[in-house]
C-alpha cells in the first residue's frame, strides 16, 4: 500500500469511526411531516406602540415558549426563523385549535378597571389595544371596562400554588416589577373605594379581547391605599388545570408585539410512521437492487461500490445529526439525488479503469495502474458535477425558504458524503484488493478485464447520432410544445403552499364520493370547498378560506357520509406566505443556475455551459408538463422532485462535456461534430449504469412510498428518463450547434470544412468511430502531398 493510500485509509476509518459513534448516540430530528404533530408560523406584525424587530420578535418568542409549556407537549420546539417568524412544532399535537387557544391570543396583556355593567340594550363594543369597551367576564357577563392602565409588560411572575394550611384551594400568586408596583397599587386603590359586591371594584385582565380574570378587591384593601408590596393574590374556585392555565396566560401574556397565524401544518401519527416505513423499505429495496445490477455490471469491484453505497449512508446520517438539521419529507429528495451521484462517481471511474486498461498492450496491463489511471481520469468530472449541484444547493438554503431549503440542507450534505465515500472509502478498498496477488491473477473477477457488452457493441456499430443532430433538437422542441400546451390548456394545480388557503386530508370508515361530499358541504354552509379523492377511503378539502369551526363542520359532515372521519393532514397557508414561497422559490432556482451556468462556462466554455442550460430547461419544462397532463398538484413534494431533475441533468451533461474536453486532444485533425459524437458514445454505458442504479430506488419508492411519495417518485422516473436523453440529444447537439455558429465567421483551412465540418469519417480515425485509438486499424496511410501529418483540413 502507497503512503498515499495509507493516509486515504486513515482519514476514511476517522470518518467511519466518527459516523458511527454519531449514530449510535444521537437520535435524528424528525420533521413534522414525518413524527406527526402540529407545526404553526407565526409572524410578527407592528403595533401602535411597538415596532416588529429581530429583538422584539425573540422577547415574543420566550413568551410563547411559556404558552406552549402550558400545552404539555413532549419536547416542543420554539424557534426564530427570519427577522420576525417564530416556528412552533408541537409533536403529537393533532387539535390545532388546542394550539390557538393558547398561541394565537395575540394581543398584548392589559389590566382595565370595571366601570360597571352597560345599560340594557346597548351594543357590545369590542376591546382594542388600550381602549375601553363592553366585554363578557369570565362568567360570560357583560362588563364596561375603561382604558388599560397597565400592560403585562410590567407582571414579573405569576405561579399557581396551593393553601394546604387553610385549605382555600388553588390561587395565583402574581408579582409586578418596580413600576408596575405603582401602578398597581393606584388600580386597586380606586376600584377599592366602590363597596363590596359593586362591580367597580373589580379589575379586568384582558388577552386577545377577552376578560380572562375580572377579580374582587378584597375589603381589607382600604380606598385609594390599593395593594402595595408588588405581591398580590387572585383567589376564586380555581381548580388545579385552571389555577395553572391563568397563571400561564397571565406571565406569558406580556407579548411585545401582536403576531398573526401565517401557516399551520397538522400532520397524523400513522401518515408520518407510514411514510418512514415506506422510505426505509424503498430505500433499502432499492440500494439492493442497485447494488445487485452495479456488481453484476462490474463484479469485484462493484461489490466494493455497494459497500462504498452503505458507507455513504452511514457518513450522511450521521452529518444530518451533527449539524442538526430536521429532515423533512422533501429533503428524502436531496439524499436519493447524492446516492445517485455515489453511484456515478464510481461507473465514472471503473469505465475510465477499463479504458486504460484495455488501451494498455497486453504484456503491461496492470489492474493497479488502470484503477489509478481510473480514478485520475475521473477526477475532474466527478468534482465539476458535485460542485454545481453543491453550489446550486448552498444557494437554494441561502436564498429559498420552506421545503426548498430543507431540500437544499440534505442535498449539501448527500453530496458532500457521496464524494467522501467515492474518492475516499471506494478508492481505498479498490486499491488494496487490486493489489491482492490473488485479484492480479484473475483481472476478469474485477469487471475491468473487458469494456462491457454495451461499449463492445457500440465499438462494432459505431453510431453517427450527431449527424441527426438538428432532428434530435427538432423533437425535442415537439415535447416542449406538447407540455407547454399542457401547462396552458390544462393548468397547473398549484398546491396551497403557493396559493395560500387550507387543505385537510381525511380517512373514512367507507368510500365517499366528492360529489356527494361537496354537496353536503355546500348544504352545510361551506359551497367554496373543493373536494377530491385520491381513492379508497381518503378524501381531501381545500377552501381558501377555512376556520376551525368549518374544520369541525368538515369533520362531522364526513362523518355523517363515510363513518369515522380521521384527520391525517391539515395545512394552512397565509395568501402572503403563498406568493413569498412562490417567488423566493423562483429567485433561488434562477440564481442557482446562473451560478451553475457561470460556473460551466469557466471551467468549460460558454457553449457547454449554455447548452447545459438549455438541456436543464427542457428536463423542466417536460416535467411540468407531464404533472399538468396528469393533473397531479405542484407542491412543494413536486418543487423537491423538480430540483433533484435539474440537479441530476446538470450532473450528466457535465460528465459528457469533461469527455469532450478530454477527447478533443486526439486525434488533432478531428471535426468538432465528431469530437461530440465520440463522447457521447463512449458516456452511454455511464448513462445507463448510473440511470439505472437510480431508477432502482425510485421505482421502489413509487411502489411502496404509498400516496406521501408516490407523486415524488413520479416525478423522479419521468425526470430522470428525460435527463438522460436531454445531455445526449440536447445538450450535446446544442453545443455543436453553438460551437459552429461561434466559428462560423471564421475563415477555414483545406475542404475537410471548419470545426463543424464534414460528417465524414478522417483517415486518422475520427468521425463517428467510438472506438479507442488502439483499436483502431494500424495498416500504414499514404501522407497526401502538400499536407502535414494529421492535416486533413478539419482543426479542433
């Protein structure tokens, strides 16, 4: 073993070593969408007397901290996101309208003095921020309250707590800092000067515009003395739950700032359990299959792949439990991409290997020098592709919000661990099992003794696909139209993360058809509901407009057509939180492929990097198509989905480009056209290995992901056929077509034609023949007069 080799196989037992204590002593942080529970945003909004800030906003979040304590979920998690929203999942919680009623009284904590009752007949008037107003007490009778004399800014602390000595049973202890002392001494002196039993002796604790706590002074607190000391006692029939639950409101009802209910996401115990099930099962179906196909193409070594595949797995879960990071049901979409990329580095080197290998003369083949040769050659193409996915997925976190940075967290860290585990712990284990005598003896036990069926066949027929180039492209464009003609006539069901509105999924005892439920609905006083079925016994509503009450209503009225209703999913999305999605969404996705496509022309040219592009555009373009003809919803499973298309084309048009590069050293005399041409043939068995390995997982995720994946899994086997035909039968034909533009006011040399010259085969063995030079025939060539050796009036 090289020293070289020697430090790679230290750093990769470091890492394996490392990985494996991180999985053994952490637990993962599960996403709503997959533990089940409640997940509600909430922003913060400016008051007449506050404005929303960063500072302001995170007094607001240790308030609703205590709210949420109050609730007695399980390891709730309370969190800033932005300058002015607050994250609040609550696990388990599957009532949302349990979690409004403590987070979504907004308003700010006001001590009021009663005024006494209204006169009969007059209206209510609803209480303000600091104003009077006609409000129902706690009994739910109507009290006349003046202006708010204090705010809860100025509680201190307030605690439920027993008298075990006189047995008075449950009160609250509540305590004032140093102006509120004042103040609360001047309240109660006041209210204390009306007699025992008068409703002006009374003082009225609001939240959100509802009295909470109107109590009696006491008549040992004597007229305009009030009660000092800053401690004070709210005595009633509390009984424990109560006592505690105004305690809480009270010390926790001091918010700096009104916040308003942006999203909310209700998530049910089975539908989080089934979709982990199902992605671990598909997984581990899938890398099975995959391993299975990679050994079989590759033997020896791809048995070494397979076990590289369970290393990456092991390294990337355990980078998402050292950042911390919370995976999602849409970040599954940035792993499947970088277990697809593990896969590709690895087909990249093993063809390289046997291309050097096979190129070698046979007295000095060596297993050893074309694995090294493999992996060097390799290289360059398997960097340039994690790069642009890596860049693209570092701008998307950057810049996007919601499913889109979750996806752009677990695609950095998918890439990251796949180019770990391909240039470090594959290469390790292929270098010492090549070294083995035993291996040396039999070079076909490693799959690198031959080119394969597919590349031997090419070799024979050597396919001229870049002549048709321009009909290639001229289909491509047929597709285009075809699925923008979807997009118009059929229209795209935007999903309510992008719209805005409510969507509830419920289960029931019996099938229930949407007609029938619309209609109930429609009776029951909610006709703008739309109802649809995704068959069986699920059903789905989404209004734009949807209360908890209606909620209820929705609930009851399935129940009454299909037997138990049982919620699954509930999502709520603010109309302005739809379009900063949308919008933010479509920012990040359009700088990161700026950044990809400056990034390609500089280590490329701008040809590549453009027609790059453009095969992207046209792998996006079908898929959205595709979705509208199928009528299935863009959402932001479907936005994941989408990404992991663009990034898996991307990765396969740089991967022909670098062979491009590489190849357009030899032969000198060669035309552009076939420079591509020999490219792209001599990466199909690349294409269909890697494409391949990945439809393996998906097809497993499609068949057992059930209904959470299975629109995913879709849109991955539709993405991932039309990218592999896109970076040979666009983006290649596109870059010719550039190239030959680019040149096309250039004076060229001899007849042979230009850079895109003639389509005819040169004696030194371009045009369309894919096999490597040694390959060649080696019979002597007549040098034609007047030419140098190689010039065939065709330059690169």
């Amino acid at each position: 073993m090289t020293r070289a080799n020697r430090v790679r196989a230290v750093i990769a037992l470091a890492v394996m070593a490392l990985a494996a204590v991180l999985a053994v002593t952490k637990q993962p942080r599960l996403g709503i969408d997959l533990r089940g529970g409640t997940q509600i945003v909430l922003e913060a909004r400016d008051s007449a007397g506050s404005k929303a800030t960063s500072r302001t906003t995170d007094d607001a979040m240790e308030v609703l901290r205590q709210r949420v304590d109050a609730l007695g979920v399980a390891e709730p998690t309370v969190v800033r996101s932005g300058e002015t929203r607050i994250i609040v999942e609550l696990p388990g919680l599957q009532d949302p309208r349990e979690a409004a009623e403590v987070l979504g009284r907004t308003a700010q904590l006001t001590f009021h003095p009663v005024k006494g009752t209204p006169p009969k007949g007059t209206g209510e008037k609803p209480s303000r921020a600091g104003e009077g107003g006609v409000l129902p007490d706690e009994s739910g009778r109507r009290v006349q309250v003046g202006d708010a004399a204090m705010t809860g800014k100025e509680v201190k602390a307030a605690e439920a707590a027993i008298d075990s000595q006189r047995g008075s049973g449950w009160f609250i202890d509540l305590g004032f800092r140093s102006k509120g002392k004042d103040t609360w001494a001047d309240l109660t002196g006041k209210a204390a000067c009306a007699p025992p039993g008068d409703p002006q002796r009374r003082v009225a604790i609001v939240l959100d515009e509802k009295v909470i706590s109107s109590p009696q002074i006491d008549p040992s607190v004597q007229c305009d003395q009030g009660i000092k000391g800053g401690n004070t006692q709210i005595t009633g029939d509390f009984s424990e739950a109560s006592a505690k639950e105004l305690a809480t409101l009270i010390e926790g009802g001091a918010l700096p700032v009104p916040v308003e209910v942006i999203e909310q996401r209700t998530v049910g115990p089975t539908l989080g359990e089934d979709a982990i099930e199902a992605s671990a099962g598909a997984a581990v179906i899938g890398v099975l299959l995959t391993s299975a196909f990679i050994v079989t193409v590759y033997r020896l070594l791809g048995l070494l792949t397979a076990v590289g595949l369970l290393c990456y797995g092991l390294i990337s879960y355990a980078a998402l439990l050292a950042f911390g990071a919370t995976l999602t049901l849409p970040g599954l979409a940035g792993f499947v991409l970088a277990i697809g990329m593990a896969v590709d580095a690895n087909v990249l080197v093993f063809e390289r290997a046997r291309e050097e290998y096979a190129s070698a003369p046979p007295r000095r083949r060596s297993l050893r020098t074309a694995t090294l040769k493999g992996f060097r050659g390799a290289f360059g193409a398997v960097v340039d592709s994690n790069v642009t996915t890596l860049l693209a997925a570092l701008l998307l976190f950057t810049l996007a919000s919601g499913p889109v940075r979750g996806f752009g967290v677990t695609l950095s860290i998918g890439v990251l661990a796949s180019m770990i585990s391909a240039l470090v712990v594959t290469r390790v284990l292929a270098d010492t099992v090549v070294a083995r005598r035993a291996v040396r003896a039999r070079p076909k036990l490693t799959g690198l003794a031959s080119l394969g069926r597919v590349r031997t066949k090419l070799t024979e027929r050597a396919p001229d696909w870049m002549r048709h180039g321009r009909r290639w492209l001229a289909f491509s464009s047929l597709a285009v139209l075809a699925a923008v003609a979807g997009i118009v006539l059929r229209g795209l069901d935007f999903g309510v993360e992008f719209t805005g509105g409510r969507l509830v999924e419920y289960t029931t005892s019996s099938a229930v058809a949407p007609e029938q439920a619309r209609a109930a609905l429609a009776d029951a006083g909610i006709p703008d509901a739309l109802v649809q079925s995704s068959g069986g016994e699920e059903i789905s509503v989404r209004s734009e407009h949807l209360t908890n009450e209606q909620e209820a209503t929705v609930r009851s009225t399935l129940a009454e057509l299909g037997g138990e209703a049982d919620k699954v999913r509930d999502e709520l999305f603010g109309p302005s939180l739809g379009d900063e999605l949308r919008q933010n969404a479509l920012i990040a996705l359009a700088v990161a492929l700026s950044a990809q496509l400056a990034y390609l022309a500089f280590r490329f040219r701008w040809t590549f990097s453009a027609a790059s592009v453009l095969a992207l555009a046209h792998d996006a373009v079908i898929l959205v198509g595709a979705f509208a003809w199928l009528g299935k919803p863009v959402d932001g499973v479907f936005l994941a989905a989408l990404l992991t298309v663009i990034g898996y084309s991307v990765n396969d048009s740089v991967v022909i480009f670098d062979r491009v590069r590489s190849e357009g050293g030899t032969p000198r005399g060669t035309a552009f056209r076939d420079i591509v041409n020999r490219a792209v043939v001599r990466t199909v068995p690349r294409t269909l290995n890697t494409g391949m390995g990945a439809l393996f997982i998906v097809a497993a995720l499609a068949a057992l992901g059930g209904d959470s994946l299975n629109d995913f899994a879709v849109a991955l086997l539709i993405g991932i056929v039309v990218g592999s035909y896109s970076s040979m039968f666009v983006g290649a034909p596109l870059a010719v077509e550039f190239e030959r533009r680019r040149d096309s006011g250039k004076p060229r040399r001899g007849s042979g034609g230009g850079r895109n010259g003639s389509a005819k085969r040169s004696k030194d063995g371009g045009g369309a023949d894919s096999r490597p030079p040694e390959q060649l025939p080696r019979e002597p060539r007549k040098r034609p007069r007047g030419r140098r050796p190689g010039d065939n009036g065709a330059r690169v």
